[in-house]
C-alpha cells in the first residue's frame, strides 16, 4: 500500500511539474507561432495576387478564403487557400483567383511532401507559371505530353504526372467550393 | 569499480566506443529519416542533445526518489516535458528549420537513445557524470547525423550545408535524397567503421602478443642464464 501511495504521489508531482513549466513556455510561444503563421499567409497571398495592397479574411463561409484589394481599397479578387490529396500525402496550396472566380491570378505550393526530385517539381516557377492568368471556365485542365492548346490547360511534369494532376483536382474543388458559396448567398 | 571510469572517459566513449549510431545502433529513425541535409542532422542533433542532458539530470537528480515500478513512465514525462519545450521554442524561433524537420522533433520523445541513457545510465549514476555522459552522447549523435547529412547533401543535390561543392556538371543522384540514399549511405558507413574497429581490435592484440613474446624471451633468457 505504502508503495502504491509513493508511485501515485511520484507520478502526480511530476506531472503537475511538468504540466505548469509547458503552460509557462506554451504562453510565451503562441503568440510567436500564430505570428509566423500569419506572415506566411500574407506572403503567399500577396505571390498569388501580386497586384494587391490589403487582403481580409471572408467569415460568413466555413472555409478559409480571403477577399483582395488593390491600393484604392478596390476589390480585386480572392486568395484561397487549399488542400487535398498529393502523391505521398497532403497537398496544400494558395490559389489567387479575380472577382468572377474564372481566371487565375497566381498558384503557390504552401505544403507538399511529394516525390524528391520528381514530385517536388510541382514547387518549381516552370510549373507554377503556367498558372499565371490561366482560365478557369469551366475548369482547369491537364495535358501529358503536348503543349496545352485551349486557355484552360497546362501541361503536367514528365515524371510526375500524378502530382501535377493533384494540384488541378485540388485548384478545382476548391474553386468550385467558393463558386458554391457564392452561389448560395455570396461571400464577405 | 564504478569510478575508475574517469569523467573525460565518460565523455569519450559516447562519441567513439560506444557511440549511439555506429555502435550501439540507437535512434535510427531520426538517424535515416531527417539526413537529407547536413543542417537538418546539425538540428536534430542538437534538439536531441538538449533533450538528454536536460532529461539525464533530471533523472540522476531525483533517481532514488522514483519507485522502480513507475520509472519508465517517470522518464518518459520527464523526456515529453523537454520536447516539447523544444519543439514550441523552435516553432516559435526557427519556423523554417521546423517545417523541415516536421514530426521528427516531436518524435524525440520516442528515440530509444534518450530512454536508453536514462535507464541504463542516469537512474544509476551522480548527476554531473550523467550529464557529461549525456553530452558525450550527444556528440557522438551529432557527428554521425552531420557525416551521413552531408554525404547525403553533397551527392544527392551538390552541396554542403548550402555551399556547392561539385560542379555543375555532377548531375546529383536523386536517390541519396530518398529514403533508400539514408539506408545504403548507413550501411556503409557501419560496414567502414565496422572494420576500422576490427583492425584496431587486430593491431592492439598484435601488440599484446609481441609485448608478450619479449617479455616471455627475456624471462625464459634469464632463466637460461640462472641454469
């Protein structure tokens, strides 16, 4: 019994211990974290609508979405961030798209743990600029191979055909997500 | 017996005799997954090392304290609690350095290298010599980590810690940077440490038998002469 009550008491002073020294450091970290976060969006907002000035976060939709504008406070357009299924794991992206929601401004990869070498081609400006002013009506499409012929096509990465797919199926669900809600009520 | 063994000893053998990657073949999972670049195994190693020391001190300053039976969970609260200072103090400091490391600093709180220290050394040991042990560890971790990183680094993409070291024209071998780069580069780093450590083994006994032969010349000539 007496070594019952020695085990219980040892276990729990360590664990109060330990439990008040990480509140302490957690209170002094998270605000730094949630600091680093939000430059990182900012950043990428700003790389996928590089003619904006100011963005602010849309709150009447459960996703996260941002509304753009340019110096004159003029609405420009939407930055939204995204994600979906890659090669390997999680894909996230930021995609700038302008106010009627059928062209694209800008992509950017926030996150990806694709294929060294071959996947992470998707992160590359030979990629990504393809995305520059590309049409979204009625979707985004891919072609293997060939240089793309219609507004709406870019041409996949030889070797990572499944990545770069991805990044269209992801680019269009969340495309047509915010077409829904704007259908639905319109976003603020 | 105990302290024959001098502290500089104690720091020593954790980077040669018995260092953690090459020898006692511990925390291999860091050890493979994060090499991909000298300055992620800089990284992890140091994030490991400030783990162990601080954990080893703990743990020897307060090993008779803890009953037998709830010690591993004792240990294991301690090390958990040490991570994630770590892992929040790194987010919050270095947030590229964290990204690239992902779910391996987390992780720490399972690498058999802590655990094993503490259980095998810490619990029973003064705190000073569990430190030193602790630091000796940690640098035999943080050599291995950065040899296999820049071997990695240097083939798999030309450079090392950032700086380019062959030539434009060395088209890099992607697979040093995958998963199966980190587990050839290993092996055959173990089988080369693996054979110095069998000359040496070699050469001292080649020693001992010829210091053994003079000596036993020398006695049986005086004997001879005593004859």
């Amino acid at each position: 019994m007496k070594t019952v009550i020695h085990m219980l008491l040892t276990l729990t002073f360590i664990g109060i211990v330990s439990g008040g020294l990480l509140s302490q450091i957690s209170e002094w970290a998270e605000p730094k974290i949630e600091e680093h976060r939000k430059a990182e969006t900012a950043r990428a907002i700003y790389l996928v609508q590089p003619e904006a000035k100011s963005y602010e976060r849309i709150t009447n939709v459960d996703f996260e979405v941002y509304k753009v504008f340019d110096e004159m406070k003029n609405s420009i357009g939407f930055a939204l961030p995204y994600e979906g299924n890659g090669f390997q794991g999680k894909i996230r992206l930021m995609v700038g798209l302008n106010d009627e929601l059928n062209k694209l401004k800008g992509l950017q990869i926030l996150e990806q743990v694709e294929t060294p070498g071959l996947g992470t081609k998707i992160t590359e400006e030979n990629f990504l600029k393809q995305f520059l002013n590309l049409s979204a009506q009625p979707m985004v499409n891919w072609v293997k191979a060939v240089p793309p012929e219609k507004q709406n096509e870019i041409q996949t990465i030889t070797g990572a055909t499944i990545s770069s797919k991805a990044v269209v199926i992801i680019l269009n669900d969340g495309i047509k997500k915010l077409r829904d809600a704007e259908k639905d009520g319109g976003v603020k | 017996m105990k302290n024959k063994v001098t502290i500089i000893k104690e720091y020593t053998k954790g980077i040669w005799q018995s260092n953690p990657v090459f020898k006692q073949i511990l925390g291999m999972c860091p050890t493979l997954a994060v090499t991909v670049s000298a300055i992620n195994g800089i990284a992890m190693a140091l994030a490991t090392t400030f783990v162990l020391v601080f954990s080893s001190f703990i743990i020897s300053s307060v090993r008779k304290l803890i009953p037998t039976q709830v010690r591993i969970a004792s240990y294991i609260v301690v090390i958990a609690t040490f991570v994630t200072i770590v892992d929040l103090v790194m987010k919050a400091q270095f947030p590229e350095l964290s990204k690239s490391l992902g779910p391996y600093i987390p992780l720490i709180v399972v690498n058999c290298i802590i655990l094993g220290r503490q259980e095998a050394f810490s619990s029973k040991n003064t705190p000073l010599r569990s430190v030193v042990d602790a630091l000796g560890m940690g640098s035999g971790f943080l050599i291995a980590l950065f040899m296999l990183g820049s071997i990695r680094e240097l083939l798999g993409s030309r450079t090392i810690l950032g700086f380019q070291l062959l030539p434009d024209f060395y088209e890099p071998w992607l697979v040093m940077i995958l998963p199966a780069g980190a587990f050839l580069t290993l092996g055959l780093m173990l089988a080369f440490f693996n054979n110095l450590s069998l000359h040496k083994k070699k050469s001292d006994n080649d020693k001992l038998i010829a210091k053994y032969l003079k000596t036993k010349t020398a006695a049986d000539f005086v004997i001879e002469e005593n004859k």
